[in-house]
C-alpha cells in the first residue's frame, strides 16, 4: 500500500509539474501559483519516500484542501471545458483519493510505520538534511516577506 500512495503522489507531482510548464507557455500569469502546486507536490512526495510523519499529515492537509478548493470551484460550473477545467478534476479526485490513503488507510498507516522503523540509514540522514532544508527555506521566505512588508510600510 505504501509503493501504491508513493506512486499516486508520483502522479499527482507529474500533473502539477506538467501543468506548470505548460502555464510557461499559454497561461504565464497562473505560473506563479502553479509553482506553489509543483513545488509542494514535490516536496510531500520526497517526504514520503523518506518517511516523513511531518509530510504525510501535511500533505494530507494540502491534498484535502486542494481537493475542497476543486469541489468549490465546480459548484455550479457551466462554461467551457478546457485544459484547465481537466486538469482541476484530475487534480480533485487525485488529491481526495491521496489524502484519503495518507490519513484513514489502516493498511498504509500499518505498512508506513514498519517500513519507517527498517528504513536505511541513510534515508533517516536525509530525512534531517530535508528538514533542515525546508526550515531555513520556510524562514528565508518569511524574512523576505518581513523586508517586503517593512520596506513598504516605510515607503507610505
């Protein structure tokens, strides 16, 4: 069950990271927040195959999201299909199907943590490179948003 949720979140980073770099092309303006979807999927999916706790919970949470964001977004909907409309269903049944194994799958809850106790050594290493990578990425980021904020309330 754990290789099945590693390949589903394979796909859903596969889709994210395509659809990405096809807003490079036709959509330049969304390639920002697409980004954010790439990047994240990314992410969850290399916490996953190190067995992160951290990752599997918050990727729940962003799978969740991006799948309620889905559903809200179609609620009522009744224009054109384009690639944008199939890429949102893809990505909503996608991120439920996932976040649904991440969080109620007794078998991928039982699996992930004996496969989490008899992971390599290394994975364990990389599992605190990883988080020491995402940790100053996360506070340089909000350092950037405080020398935004700062410079532009000085600015007024």
């Amino acid at each position: 069950m754990s290789d099945a949720a590693l390949y589903l979140l394979a796909l859903i980073a596969a889709v994210n990271c395509s659809l990405f770099i096809y807003s490079q092309w036709y959509v330049p303006r969304l390639s920002d927040g697409l980004a954010v979807h790439a990047v994240a999927a990314l992410v969850i999916l290399v916490g996953l195959w190190l067995f992160s706790k951290i990752a599997r919970y918050a990727g729940a949470a962003f799978y969740f999201l991006g799948a309620g964001s889905t559903a809200f977004a179609f609620w009522g909907f009744a224009g054109r299909v384009h690639v944008g409309v199939i890429w949102g269903a893809i990505m909503g049944v996608l991120s439920l199907a996932a976040a649904l194994i991440l969080v109620f799958s007794k078998p991928f809850a039982r699996e992930f943590a004996a496969e989490r106790e008899s992971r390599p050594a290394y994975k364990k290493y990389l599992l605190h490179a990883f988080t020491l990578v995402i940790a100053v990425a996360a506070g340089a980021a909000a350092l950037v948003d405080v020398v935004a904020l700062s410079s532009s309330y000085q600015g007024q």
